[in-house]
C-alpha cells in the first residue's frame, strides 16, 4: 500500500506519525494562534488587523493589497500549514522528503508533469505586480514558518518545511489544473478493459451522453494496434486517481452552481448559489477569508496556498464555479525502438526520432537519494517507467518495454492568462467588468457563474486543445501525426452567457453545449440528473428566495428514480420482466417482486429514513455486478477496480445500459452461464439480490432497513488499510491516529444525481465519498447578501475547535452569514490580533 492510497489529509498527517513512530495519545504541542496580540514583522508597511468569528474564519484588515498578501499568507499558514505543504510537495514531487520511500511511487508519478516547469513559465508570465503579491504571500506564509509553531505531523516526523517561494503558489495552481481534467485516467483505464475485452466491446463501457451514439469510431481509431503489445501493468497508472483522492479532489465530477436573474427573484435581485462537490476529506480543501482594503471588501474561500476567493463575494459581484469536466490531456501510443548506442528512439511520420532526457533527483528521508531519467517525445512524456520498478539509479530505457510507450501530453506547460486573476474578480464591480476577467482564468477550467445586482451570466473558463482529429476520449496513435494538437481554442470561443431569456443559469457538470457544437470541450460528461433538477426547480418557482436556494442545495430528490420507474413500468418491459421473474427460483422470485414493488413506491426522494431508497440503492449496486462482473471480475481484480473508477468520473455505462441500451449490449449476457441472458433477465436478478444483500448486510426484518444504514458520511484516513504494511510500533500509531482524525459515521441520504450530492462506488461499496465540500448563497436583496457553510472546519490541526465545528452544522443544514456592514462585522469579529511594521 503507497500514499496514493490515502484519502484525505488526515492520512497523511497518520502516516507521518506513525513512520515517526509516535503514538496518537502524546501531547499535542501546537499552540493554536492567540487572540488578541500584537506580533512585528520588517516586511509590513502598515499595521494589518485579524479578527476570528466563533468558527475560526477570520477578517482582515489592511491598508494595502501587499500588507493584505502578507497577511493571508500568514492565516493560511497558521491554519493550513500542513495542507500547504503537503500540496506543494506532491505538485513538486518531493513528498518523499517528508514521508520517506512510502511516497516515492507518488513523486515518480507527479514528475511526469512537470508542474515546477509550469510553474516557472507562469512566473516568467506574471506582471511585476503580480510578482510582488505572490512574494508578499510567500513572505506571509514564512513569518508563519519562522514562529516554529508547526504542526504535528511536521514535528514528530522531523521535518522543517522550506522557505515558501512564490512559484510554490503557481505550482500548486497547476496542480488543480491537473486534478480537474479526468481524462487521463478514463483513457488509461479504458486501455486496460480494452485488453480484456476488446476494442469496440469496451466501448460500450465509456458512453459519452444518453443523447450520443456510442464511441465506436473513436475506438477504431486503435484498430490494427496489437494491445497485447502494451502488456505494462496499466493497473498503476490508475493510481492517478487515488492521487487526487490523496490531496481531497480526487476523481470528481463534481459541483452545482446557479444564477437567478431578479426578475425571477421575490427581492428584485439576483441570487448566485454555487455548492463545489469533492472528496470527503479532514479538513475541506476550502479555507474560509473575510477581507478589507481601502479598495476593496471580499468574503470567500480560498484553497491552501493560493492566494484570492477562488469563489466568492466582494459587495458588488459573486462568483462560483463547477467543473467543465474539460479534457486538456492525452495519451498517445508510440512506437519505440532501441538504435545505436542503446538510445531510444519514436516513431513519428516514418522518421524515428531520438527521445529527449530529463533526469530528477529524489531526495527521501532517510536514505539515499535516487535519480529518475524520464523520456519525452513530442506527445509528451512517457509514462513506461512507472509502470514497473525502476532500474538502479532509475536508469532507462532499458526496463521500458517494447514496442509501444504510452506519452502524457498535457495543456499545463502551455497554461496562460493571470495566475492572481480571482483576486482582480474580487476587486470587481459589475458583471461587465467581471467579463474579460473571466476570460483570463486559462489554468482551471471552470463554469464559472457569476452575477452582480442586476445581471447573471456564465463564461467556460481553461484551457482546451484543438485536436487535429479524433475526441482525445481513448489514447491514439502517436506515429501518424494526424491525431496531434493544433494549438488551443481561442477564449473568445468558450461557451458563455449574459443575462439568458430564461432567467437564470444552471451548470452541474453536464454537457452545456448542443452535441454538434463544433469544439471538443470533452466527451466525459457526468449524469445529467442534477442539471435537470436544477432547471426543473427554478423553472417552476418565478419568485425564487434564498431560501429557495438552500432547500436546492439540500435537496435529496433524484430525478434519476423516475426514468427507472418509467421502464419498469413501460408496456413492453413489464412481459419481459414478468417472465424473467418467473424463471427464478421460487424465494428469489418473492425477493425480485418484494424489490420491484419497493422501487415503484419509492416517491424519488433518496432519505437516510427510507427504506424504498435502500432497496433501489441495493439494486443500482447489484445491476452493476450482474451486468459487468462476469466479464470483468472477479471484484478484487484491477480490471473491476478501473470499472468503477470509470464509473465514478462521468456519465456511466452501469446508468447507460439500465435507461438506453437494450438487446443490442454484448453485456447482458452472462458469460459464466449456459443461458443467453436479456437485459429483463439481469434486471430480474438484479431485484432479488438487492433484497438479499440487505438482508445480509442490514438484518432480515424490513423495519430495520433505511438508506442511511448502508449509505454514510465518514470523514476519517486510510491509517488503519496501510496498517498491515507497516511494523508494529507504526501499526500502533496509524490506528490512532486514525481514531483521532476520523469523524462519523453519520446517516447519508441521497447519491450521485440528487443536487446534495453523496456518491458512492457504484457497484463497489456504499461508503459515500464525495460531497458538496461547501455551500455558498448570495442574495443581493438580503441586508448582508452572502451565507455560506463549510463541510468540516477552517484548521488542519486536530486539536484546535476548529477542525471540526462545521461538520454538525454542514449535515443538518446550516448556513454562516458574512456581514460586510460595520455595525455587523463588530458584532460577528472578537479582538484582533494586530500584524505591526517592524519599527
């Protein structure tokens, strides 16, 4: 078990402990900041004050945009210094340096990326104004580390972080440009299921939209192409996936916004909503800042070590983004083959081409450092060597198979536009203003919805490569050229929107373009279940409220349930199905029949209290393995692991096949039976063991059952699943650990098409695994417009009140009002701790 397995921050900070070989019960020595104080520091110019509400969230006040920079370096840092840290380290690559050879899997893997390089080419980008802000951030985040008051998890494994650097900040905005596009581990995962069960027939396991044929052609593009050839072990290129998982924004589809234009609204202005959807992770990745200049009044969240209100409101205009589900990255196959003086060479339109080199240096606590030779072509690096262990010293390409390698090409190098842009969003006055600067938003792609009083509208932002042929949803051919990229689509070309005859705008990571819109934003779409419910809410209210839009963001109605009701009620289904139940043995029809008439009760509202959504829950779980396991099993193989992860990032075949195919998927029938099933007969199946698998996993009696016994929150690490790897004094400490990070379990109700949303591994298990990490209204008819909840709390420290006091709020539904009126800022505000100029 590598760090790519753990889930939140919470495991890192567990395995640090542990490999320290500390125990969870010593004395916590972190001092939470004190309140109030003076403290000096030479880089000021003017006395900067901090003042904390009762959750921790604070309000600065500063005299200038530098002193405000310093500033929110330090917060963050006292806040969030482990999560900076350890965000950068993997962005860089150099955990290793912290964890020791336990993530150095995860430091190969990220030096593919090369973000250090994007972060410099960012820096070389950046104006002199935007260079001195991020210094002055920096300088912050150093005065924090100059205090000696680190965390935990830094003190008992012996580290002292670096000096933090500007480009740190850029490095870690190229990071969530990485996390936010899926693709690569949907191509990577589709290689892997095509070598099992061909390439049309996976085909079928990677639909782009219910409306969309299937990727038939874009699979042919392979034909010819002999996978057996690519007899890596793909398996760990998978682990791309617990690697966003690892830093709390893994493999997500994730996030609802809307706008309502005021003539929609009963207050006569507009109302923005924006509910970002991510890992459940101890803390949130979302750190919570209240700011003043003389320019300038902003209320948002932040991301650890990036300064500015990634979402927001400033007084005049608020913003929140989804995401695009944009596909900026590519695998390419290439033909390689070893020439003189053992030199690797590709194969590129009948020329072969000599790759060039790149060697890292990783330094691991604890041992020696080892050096990495990476292999580029013009498709970008090739990821061969961490496919296996690597070579003494790293050196290649002699461990590389042939013949093919597998390039990662990636828009990240070529990331443009202002790295410090959210900050001049929330400098910003009126929508028309806000326009041209969403447009400089180049390094994540967002749907970002935004408004001020009298006017929404929604702007794509990113970065998208206009590939010469082909959609980029499956790896190509990289030896005939005519699959490669043609530079990127012009910003002016994005999908956007002003003030739209419908009155409001809705973005819920669906496909937001007509399918014949002629650029490839993707073809990974998620569900379009909650942009549907969306647009029926707002659509049936002409007098929306803010209240209105936090029954919206709590809403557990899935829209999905009556699209499944409505087949399994359709004329010609019923025989087939009626049948198909018939041929079951007798206790298993009783069973199929006790589930049919459970979902045809169920009223669409996935409940924690309801026992009609557990069954349905139980048979969207059993369709899954009865539909795919046969051929894909057995469950404990990689070949089902990359399944669900395909399943969990967008639109899924297990949902595609239930709703939109029928005789013609190769996939109804069971392989491992003499009978040639039909869909009718898998459904059938299906219902009868959704009723056995609750009676074996809940209790026989029905009055037991409810959607929020099998479907929980948990917010807790992976401490105790590396446990078996580890020796007995680091077993002791990770599960611990574990105890004392872990929150909950606590009852879960809806799933990955209900707007509050809580997905879970389809045809895996039910643990829930991502939700909305914050909720953030602004209605600009209210007298202090903004509210907003955090899911977990604003420190990282496990000791601290704030680690957790948002979680009880966050699950039964709270909401935290930022004021921006004096009067109400002194009420919320206790005694500020004053950041003097050093005299």
């Amino acid at each position: 078990m590598t760090l790519l397995r753990l889930r939140t921050l919470g495991g890192l900070i567990a395995v640090s402990l542990a490999l320290a070989g500390c125990g969870a019960a010593k004395k916590n020595e972190y001092a939470e900041p004190k309140l109030p104080g003076e403290l000096h520091f030479s880089e000021l110019s003017a006395p900067v004050s901090i003042r904390r509400d009762y959750l921790g969230i604070p309000f600065v006040e500063a005299k200038n945009n530098e002193d405000l920079y310093f500033a929110l370096g330090y917060i963050a840092a006292s806040d969030r210094l482990s999560q900076m840290v350890s965000t950068k380290l993997t962005a860089e690559g150099r955990m290793a340096e912290w964890l020791g050879e336990t993530a150095l899997e995860l430091d190969r893997y990220m030096r593919v990326m090369n973000l250090k390089q994007a972060a410099q080419n960012y820096w070389k980008a950046a104006s002199p104004d935007q260079k001195k802000l991020l210094q002055r951030y920096a300088d912050g985040v150093n005065a924090y580390i100059n205090t000696g008051n680190l965390p935990d998890s830094m003190r008992m494994a012996s580290y002292y972080p670096d000096t933090w650097r500007p480009t740190d900040s850029l490095a870690i905005i190229a990071l969530y440009h990485l996390v936010l596009s899926t693709n690569l581990q949907e191509e990577i995962a589709y290689l892997k299921l095509a070598q099992t069960v061909g390439l049309e027939k996976a085909a079928w396991l990677i639909p782009v939209y219910p409306d969309q044929p299937l990727p038939i052609d874009e699979a042919r593009k392979l034909a010819g192409v002999g996978l057996i050839g690519v007899d890596e072990p793909l398996e760990r290129l998978l682990l791309a996936q617990d690697l966003q998982t690892g830093i709390g924004l893994g493999g997500m589809a994730a996030s609802n916004n809307w706008a309502v234009h005021k003539s929609r609204t009963k207050g006569g202005a507009s109302i923005v909503s924006s509910d970002p959807h991510l890992p459940v992770a101890m803390p949130s990745v979302w750190h919570f800042v209240h700011a003043r200049t003389p320019e300038a009044q902003w209320a948002g969240v932040s991301l650890a070590g990036m300064p500015g209100p990634i979402m927001g409101y400033n007084g005049h205009i608020a913003w929140g983004g989804t995401m695009v589900m944009g596909d900026s990255q590519d695998i390419f196959l290439e033909k390689l083959h070893i020439f003189w003086g053992n030199k690797l060479h590709y194969l590129y339109k009948n020329d072969w081409i000599p790759v060039t080199e790149r060697k890292e240096i990783f330094h691991i606590k604890d041992r020696s450092p080892e050096v990495h030779t990476y292999h580029v072509t013009r498709h970008g690096t090739l990821l061969n060597s961490l496919l296996q262990r690597p070579a003494k010293n790293g050196e290649l390409p002699l461990n590389i198979k042939l013949p093919y390698g597998l390039a990662f090409q990636n828009a990240i190098p070529e990331l443009g536009g202002n790295p410090l842009v959210f900050g001049d969003i929330a400098r910003a006055k009126t929508v028309e203003e806000t326009k041209p600067l969403m447009k400089q938003l180049r390094g994540l792609p967002f749907n970002m919805v935004y408004g001020d009083r009298d006017n929404i509208a929604w702007q794509v932002t990113g970065t998208f490569p206009i590939r010469k042929a082909g959609r980029g949803l499956v790896p190509s051919p990289g030896w005939t050229g005519e699959y490669d990229w043609d530079g990127y689509l012009d910003p002016e070309l994005h999908p956007a929107a002003l003030n739209p005859e419908e009155g409001f705008i809705g973005t819920a990571n669906h496909r937001t373009v007509a399918p014949n819109f002629p650029h490839v934003l993707s073809s990974s779409w998620f569900y379009p279940e909650r942009s549907e419910r969306i647009r029926q809410m707002l659509s049936e209210n002409g007098q929306h409220t803010a209240e209105d839009s936090i029954k919206m963001q709590l809403d557990q109605h899935s829209p999905l349930v009556a699209k499944v009701q409505a087949w399994l009620k359709a004329d010609k289904n019923k025989e087939a199905l009626d049948s198909a139940i018939n041929e079951l043995p007798k206790a298993r029809q009783a069973m199929a029949r006790e589930a049919l008439s459970d979902l045809l009760l169920l009223d669409g509202n996935l409940r924690p209290d309801s026992q009609e959504a557990a069954v349905y829950g139980a048979f969207l779980h059993s369709f899954t393995r009865r539909t795919f396991l046969d051929e894909l099993g057995p469950a404990s193989g990689e070949n089902w692991k990359a399944f669900v992860r395909l399943s969990n990032l967008s639109y899924s075949a297990p949902m595609d096949h239930l709703l939109v195919r029928e005789a013609d998927s190769p996939f109804w029938d069971d392989v491992t039976t003499q009978k040639k099933e039909t869909k009718a007969d898998i459904i059938a199946e299906s219902l009868a063991d959704a009723i056995a698998h609750l009676e074996k996993t809940l209790e026989r009696h029905r009055t037991g059952w409810s959607w929020g016994k099998l479907h929980t929150y948990h917010w807790k690490t992976d401490g105790t699943v590396m446990a078996p790897k580890q020796t007995i004094k680091q077993k002791l400490g990770l599960e611990k650990m574990d105890k004392v990070l872990a929150r909950g379990p606590f009852p879960a109700g809806g799933d990955h098409t209900t707007l509050n949303i809580s997905s879970y591994n389809l045809g895996a298990d039910f643990d829930t695994w991502m939700i909305p990490s914050m909720r953030m209204i602004v209605d600009f008819s209210r007298e202090e417009p903004m509210m907003a909840m955090n899911s977990t709390g604003q420190s990282a420290h496990p000791t601290s009140r704030h680690y957790d006091d948002s979680i009880k709020r966050y699950l039964g539904g709270e909401y935290h009002t930022f004021p921006f009126k004096q009067e109400n800022i002194d009420q919320l505000y206790g005694k500020p701790l004053v950041l003097q100029p050093l005299k």
